[in-house]
C-alpha cells in the first residue's frame, strides 16, 4: 500500500514540474512582441502604422472580430460571447495577471455593438 502511495505521489510530482513547466513557457512566449501584435491584429487591429497612429480612414477595432460573432448574431449570441471572453480573460476570474487591458477591449466591443443596436 505505501508503495502505490508513494507512485501516486511521484506521479503528482512529475505532473506539477510538467505544468509548471509548460506555464513558464507560455507566459514567457505571452511576452513577446510578435505574439501580441498577431494576438492584435487577430482581433482586427492594424498594427503597421508608424508609432501606433493609424489612417484616418481605417476603423480602430471590429467588435463583432472581437467577440467572434458576426453582424447578424442575436443579442443573447453576443452577450454569451461577451460572458465567455470575461471569464477566459477577466484577471479576477481567469487567474492570469496582465489581462486588464484585453478585458478592457473586449467590454468596449460589446458595449459598442449594445450601443449600435440600440440593446
């Protein structure tokens, strides 16, 4: 018996040295440069302009791209979507730090798409 608890308890070990692993990696590829601007431009940023200004006939953000709905979604559709992003992204709720911003993001394209709509 004490040996299958001592397997058991090696086996938990490795898993924590993988997964601790694996999130040092991820947190150090969420740092670098190009994987944020693909993460931009995936939301529908354009990130070519010269010193972050943008053309003045380019709309900043798409916040149907944002919420991956589109235009024809239902109101309840788009508020799930909106829902789901926060609890994925929301730093409370998420337990990843440095999300604010994205979270800040996407309750502006929710609020925008409220807002067209007349919700």
């Amino acid at each position: 018996m004490e040996d299958r608890f001592n397997r058991i308890r090696h086996m938990q070990h490795d898993l924590a040295c993988e997964l601790q692993s694996f999130m040092a990696e991820l947190f150090t590829s969420a740092a670098d440069p190009a994987t944020i601007i693909g993460f931009a431009q995936r939301l529908g940023m354009d990130m070519s302009g010269a010193g972050g200004s943008r053309p003045i006939n380019q709309p900043a953000l798409d916040p149907y791209r944002i919420l991956g709905c589109d235009r024809t979604a239902s109101k309840e559709f788009a508020r799930r979507r909106y829902l789901d992003l926060l609890r994925k992204l929301h730093p409370d709720t998420a337990g990843i730090s440095g999300t604010e911003y994205l979270t800040q993001i996407v309750t502006e394209a929710f609020r925008r798409i409220c807002q067209e709509r007349g919700w």
